[in-house]
C-alpha cells in the first residue's frame, strides 16, 4: 500500500513540476552571458579638426601638421579619416569641452584635438585624444616643444601617439628609410643613398652616383648605415655615419675577395657580411670598432643575407647547401644551422622582426616573386605580395608593416619601393623622388 | 463774364505757380537732414539676457592650465644643404635627421560637460551678491525708518490695548546702496549657482533576496461541534498526494536572484550577439590584443541599451594586460556604437538580460 501510494505520490509531484506555471524556470541566475566570435576588420573612423593656432604665427604649421597627423593615421590602413566637410561640431579651443554626441553622430569613433603655439621662434604642439562612444579621454594630453623646422616631427610623434594608444602597439611615423636612389636607363643605371622620412619626405643623398652602391642598413640606434660599394672597384662593405656623412670600409679585405649584405647586431656593435673567397661565400662577424672576424658558417655553398633575433641569440640567413635557395635558423655563436623554410619554391632574404615573432622573407615560385612571414620555427608560412618582381623586405619598428622592392617587367621597367600590412593588407607603394629600391627602416626616432 | 474768366485764370495760374516754386524760392531754412543709425532688435530673453548678471558658464571651467612651455634642449639643426637634381656626382649634403619635438608635459584633460559626472572643482570665482540700486530716487519717506536686519512689519492700526504696548519702530532691511562695491573689493560670498553638476543617483543596489516567509501558523479553527460519529471514509490516495504536491510545491521557496518574465529566445541571443558582433572592429588591435580574450561585463536599461559607466573589464586571458586593456576597449566601442539606439530586447525579459557579461574572442578573427 505505500509502495503503492508513494508512487502516486510521485507521479502526480512530477506533473505538477511540469506543468504548475507557478514554479519559474531556473535556467539563468547570473548575468547573461554570450560569447562573441565573429567581429569585423574595418579602418577605425576618426576626426582630426585642424589644428588650434595660437598665434598668427602659427597658422600655417597648423594646417600642416593636421595634415601629416592624418595622412600617417590614414596611411596604415587601420583608420579612416571623417573630411572635415562633415563634421557638426567645430573645435574652437582647445580646452573647450568635448561635443560627444556630435562626433558620434557622424561616427567618429577617435577625436584628436589640438592646437599649435609659436613662440620664439619654437613650435608647442599640443594634443588629446577622445575615445567618441566611451565619452573619455585615451590618455593624457601632450605636448611637444622643438624647433619650426622640425614641425614634421612633431606631427609624426602626435601620429604615432595616436596610433598607440589605439592599436596597442608602437607607431613607426617617426621614422627614416636609407635607400638607393636609382637613375637613367636600365643598362645604365645610377645608383644613389639617399635617406628621407618614412612617408617620401625630405629626401637627401648620402653618396654621389659614381659608385654602385647596394644593400643599405641601419644601425639599430639610427645613427650609422652599413652598405655595400663598389667605391674601390670591387664590393666592399661600408660604414657611414648619418650626421657628418663620413664613411670608412669596415675592414680591409685581400684583392679578389668580396664582402656584401651586411648588416648590425642587435646591440650595434657589430655588423655580419658575407664574404666570397675562393668561390666560396660564407657569413662571417666583425666588430665595428676593427678586430677579427669571426667566420660563422662553413660550407662549400653560398651562405648570405645574416639576421639576427632581436635577442641576438640566433640567426637568420640563406643557403643553398641543399640545391635550391633555402632559410636556415642558428644560434648566433656558430652551431648546426637548421633549415625553417619547407615549401616549395627558393627563399631568401630573410630579416627577423624587431618583435621576434615572425621572419620576412623573399620567394621565388613559379615564376613569381612574393613577400612573405613565417614563425621563427619555419611554420604560419604567409604570402603577402605577389608580383614579377618583389624582394628585400625591412621591417618597421613596430613589426607590423614591411617595405620591400618591386621592380615592374620589361624594357622599361623600374624598381619602386612598397609597404604592407604582415595581414597582407594595406598594399601601397611609397612616394619616392624617382625610381627606389632596397629600402631599410630606421627605428623610432624618439 | 469775359473778365471773371480772366481773373480765375490768372488767379489759377498763380497758385499753380506758388505750389510749383513757392516752396523753393521762399523756404528760409533747409530742412534738418535725418541721422540714420543702425538698430537692433531684441528678443525678451535677449534683453533679459543683458539685463542679467554675467554667469560663468561650464564651458568657462578649466581644470588646470596647461603647463607652459619650457625651452627644449634640443640641438639646432644642422644646416642641410639642397639635394642636387642632377645624377652628376657630388659631395653628399648633410643627412642631420630634423630636429626632433621633445615631449615635455602633459596636459590635463579638457573639463566635461555640464552635468557629466566627475567635474573637476570649480575654481571660477563665485560673484558677489549685487547691491541693487534702485533706477530712480526714491522719494524720501514720510518717517525715519530704522535699519534693522529683520523686517518688522508695522502694527496694524493701534488699538488701545489695556495694557500700553510699546510701540515697535518702523524698520526694513537696507534696499539700496550709494556706491557699487565690485567684487574685486570685498570677499566673494557664496556660489550663485551649483559649482559641479549634482552627480546622478547611484543605481540602486540590487534587492537582498527576501526570504520567503514561511507560512504563519494558521489559528486553529474554533472547535465545530463535534460531528457524529460515522465510519471515518477511506482516504483517497490520490488526492492526499495531489494535495502534499501542491503543499511541497506552494511552500517551496523561490531561489534569491531568480529572473522574471520568460527567458530570452535563442533567437533573441542570437539577435543581440549578432548586433555586437557587426560593431567589434579588431582590425586595429595590436596582434597581441588579437590574442586575448576579454569579457566585459555591463548593466542594461529597461530600453535595452548599455548604462554609461557600467562597462567594465570582468577578466581576460591570452595577452598582457595592457593587451587586454586594448582589446577591451574595442569591445566597450561595439557595446557602446551598436547599443546607442538599443538592442531591441524583449521587454519582458528583462530580468534576464538586466546584466550582461560578453565574451569577446578573437580567436577566429587572427591575421583573416
């Protein structure tokens, strides 16, 4: 009987469980919670107003540098620029409050504000930046003091200012790029180093066009270039220093042998080239204040294009030790070289990034040349470009973007620096006096 | 009648001449020529405007100057000379890179809006409270009425009281002064108006769970007389179990933070992932804030959109934190952007969506 009764009892519990409207669900007791996966990959809006000027005297570096500010923001791919036609709210001082809803009316999602001050004869910059829809500033506000002249700087340092407080990550606006200047016929070419900004501004020559000159590099502190001449007849490596344009040859290397594709240790003090002998091109070390080198590799094949880790523990170089043009990793000391690169095609130049994560290197596959970056370990392989012609890529600062060659094919054709994103977005070419290659990217000037 | 007719005529004649000339040859003085000046027309609120005192305004607020410029030690640029256009070799010029802006200070930042929260103190002197003067003399008044602080107002019509009360003088406050004391010669006294917005109400603090009150204790019933004694029926099992079920279910506490309304629809999830998701820009994250993982907790209104202030960094995992804190603010941009007109939540959940923790992942969304 109670057997029996229990189970009635039970039963009818469980139908009523189910079916009694009174007992609310209990599904959710917490926050609700959802998992966001799937996002977009646009350029961030943002509003740059012209520049407050102070002073009459100050009016046209204002415009100005408004205008660098957002021709580095807009040059990264990473953000839009809102003209300033449709812009609702107008800044007409610095210090006056922010009108939110008007920039987010138009969908500004950054503001910068600013304003330019002379004073004897000094530039004051001064700026802040606005998160629109958070209605908060991103950082402090600053200010940059130097001379009129340097206003471009200026700018580039407002820029990469903005550009790091949104992405994360250094800018690389204030920066240089050496690279050879290329002049006159394809079978007569005049080559030149010459240096400017990293956006094609204030162009100057290092060298005459007497001597061919290659392979340019920067020092890790930007104050030196090592490159590669054929001032003496024969290549030769070369050390120039970017204040007085003085330069020497690294070492003095026997008649008939050749030194080329140097290029620094991380810490500056050093500098690794190839070297032929013999026939035979292997990689070795030098210190920059004179010294013996110290020979790297050994093997009869060519090895060439060194770069090191950041950490300068390893390194990076090519080698056709196996029949075809190949990356291989070792540690920096010397040691068994390990080969990263296992596609198929020939890969070379390789350059570490400034961060260590990824290796940039050259391709040549199917009649085609490609930029790429690959992880350390030779694996993520990425194709960036594609072209008839692309090699040589340098590294920005930030390890986000690389320059690179790109020659155009045919009779005519002519060698013009590009940038791109290692997403393989944001594909331009860099405004350039005339025809450029083999650029290399300083590190941040400030 | 030949000569009436020739005196009207001349006589007509003559007036049409004084009307014609009369008034030019006999005018003894020019007229006054007119001085045109320019009016403008005022509004009520306009004139009020001007009539008013000058209040500093929000706008006016600055919390701190920005710090002056100081020189810069920065080296003077070396001269650079002109890059020569022609291939011809040459001597180098000067590469001196450009002289580099040093960053010297910061700037606080700009003073918000009126009636955002956190104002700065407001460090505008307050104006004195005006002197009024009075447009016109006032007339003298029939008696000397004594300044007093306190008005006293006049008896009324004196009756003849038993006892004798003293008669208290005529006395008002002070009205009007002989001389404007700017605020510059005497102290401020208090703010006219609120130095700083009044900062919102707190949202108020979720109710603790009430414990559901157990059911008091019923009275006994008053005796009934006692029935008859009969053969007590068989008690159906059924209904005795139906009745303990209600009794467990009916007196089974509801849990503490238990939701009201129907739970959202897996449509509705949907929906409103989907609208976060086509506001969350990670193509300008760094590739380490690409790597991390952050959940941002925030509140809800009733109209479905996010409560300013409420958006916060719950946890992240995958980057550092100033990875994570780039990767949050991305997300407080997609919460923000694409709630701004509401998410369109059904009203009648709104307990369940009431708070709101979202899980933003990159994952997927690496170097695409």
């Amino acid at each position: 009987m109670l057997t029996r009764r229990s189970l009635i009892r039970s039963t009818a519990a469980l139908t009523l469980a189910s079916s009694l409207p009174l007992v609310p669900a209990r599904a959710q007791t917490g926050p609700l919670r959802l998992e966001i996966t799937e996002g977009v990959i646009e350029p961030l809006p943002f509003a740059v107003p012209r520049f407050i000027a102070r002073n009459g005297g100050a009016a046209d570096a204002a415009a100005d540098i408004t205008r660098v500010i957002a021709a580095d923001l807009r040059g990264t791919g990473l953000f839009r620029q809102i003209p300033e036609s449709a812009h609702i709210s107008s800044v007409t001082a610095f210090d006056a409050p922010v009108q939110y809803n008007d920039w987010q009316a138009i969908n500004a999602q950054a503001l910068i504000v600013g304003e330019v001050e002379e004073s004897g004869g000094r530039l004051i910059v001064r700026f802040r930046l606005f998160d629109v829809f958070s209605q908060q500033p991103l950082g402090e506000g600053l200010q940059f003091v130097g001379p009129r002249e340097g206003w471009r700087r200026m700018a580039h340092n407002v820029a990469d200012q903005v550009y790091e407080r949104i992405t994360g990550e250094g800018g690389y606006f204030d920066t240089r790029v050496v690279f050879i200047h290329e002049e006159g016929p394809k079978n007569a070419r005049l080559k030149r180093l010459a240096i400017m900004d990293y956006d094609g501004a204030n162009v100057q020559f290092l060298t005459d066009s007497r001597s061919l000159v290659l392979a340019p590099r920067f020092s890790p502190t930007g104050d030196r270039i090592i490159y590669t001449s054929y001032e003496s007849g024969q290549p030769r490596v070369y050390l120039m220093d970017v204040a007085t344009v003085t330069r020497r040859p690294l070492e003095a290397i026997s008649a008939g042998d050749m030194s080329f594709s140097p290029r620094f240790t991380p810490d500056g003090g050093s500098v690794v080239f190839s070297m032929a002998q013999g026939g035979n091109t292997d990689i070795f070390r030098v210190s920059v204040g004179g010294g013996a080198r110290t020979q790297l590799t050994s093997a009869p094949s060519i090895e060439t294009a060194p770069s090191f880790s950041p950490d300068g523990s390893q390194m990076v170089f090519e080698s056709d030790r196996t029949g075809g043009q190949q990356i291989y990793v070792m540690p920096a000391g010397g040691g068994e070289p390990q080969r990263i690169s296992r596609g198929t095609g020939r890969y070379g130049t390789p350059v570490w990034s400034p961060r260590g994560d990824y290796i940039a290197f050259t391709k040549q596959e199917a009649g085609r040349f490609h930029i790429g970056v690959m992880r350390t370990n030779g694996s993520e392989e990425r194709l960036l470009t594609a072209s008839f012609l692309d090699e040589g890529p340098t590294w920005a600062p930030n390890g986000r973007v690389l320059m690179f060659t790109r020659e155009t094919a045919g009779a005519d054709g002519a060698p013009a620096v590009y940038s791109v994103d290692i997403s393989g977005r944001n594909l331009q070419r860099v405004a350039t006096p005339g025809m450029a290659s083999d650029p290399s990217w300083s590190p941040r000037l400030t | 009648m030949r000569r009436s007719l020739y005196a009207s005529t001349a006589l007509h004649a003559v007036a049409l001449v004084w009307v014609a000339f009369g008034d030019a040859v006999l005018r003894d003085s020019p007229e006054p020529e007119f001085e045109v000046t320019g009016v403008t027309l005022l509004s009520t609120a306009e004139f009020e405007a001007l009539t008013t005192a000058v209040e500093p305004t929000p706008v006016a607020v600055q919390t701190s100057p920005a710090p002056a410029p100081r020189p810069a030690p920065t080296p003077e640029p070396d001269p650079e000379p002109a890059p020569p256009p022609e291939p011809e070799p040459e001597p180098a010029p000067q590469p001196e890179p450009m002289p580099p802006g040093e960053v010297t200070d910061t700037i606080a930042p700009p003073a918000p809006l009126s009636g955002a929260p956190d104002l700065p103190p407001d460090t505008t002197p307050t104006p004195r409270a005006a002197d009024r003067i009075a447009p016109v003399p006032t007339p003298a008044p029939e008696e000397d009425v004594a300044v007093a602080p306190e008005a006293t107002p006049e008896t009324a019509d004196p009756q003849p009281a038993e006892t004798p009360v003293e008669q208290e003088e005529v006395a008002a406050p002070e009205e009007a002064t002989t001389e404007i004391v700017t605020e510059a010669e005497t102290p401020s006294g208090g703010p006219l108006g609120p130095i700083a917005s009044i900062r919102p109400p707190t949202r108020p603090a979720r109710p603790e769970p009430v414990e559901t009150a157990a059911p008091a204790p019923q009275p006994d019933p008053a005796p009934a007389p006692e029935p008859e004694p009969e053969p007590a029926p068989e008690p159906d099992p059924l209904a005795a179990a139906i009745a303990s079920a209600v009794a467990d279910a009916v007196t089974d506490p509801a849990p503490p933070a238990q939701p009201s309304g129907p739970p959202l629809t897996s449509a509705a999830r949907e929906g409103f992932r989907v609208a976060v998701s086509a506001c969350w820009n990670v193509g300008s994250l760094s590739n380490e804030a690409q790597r991390t993982t952050v959940v941002v907790g925030f509140d809800m209104s009733r109209e479905g959109r996010p409560v300013d202030g409420t958006l916060r960094l719950v946890s992240y995992e995958g980057g550092s934190q100033s990875a994570a804190q780039q990767a949050f603010e991305a997300a407080r941009r997609a919460i923000l952007r694409c709630g701004a007109n509401g998410y369109g939540l059904p009203a009648e959940s709104y307990d369940h969506w009431r708070q709101v923790e979202l899980v933003f992942n990159p994952e997927g969304m690496r170097l695409r």
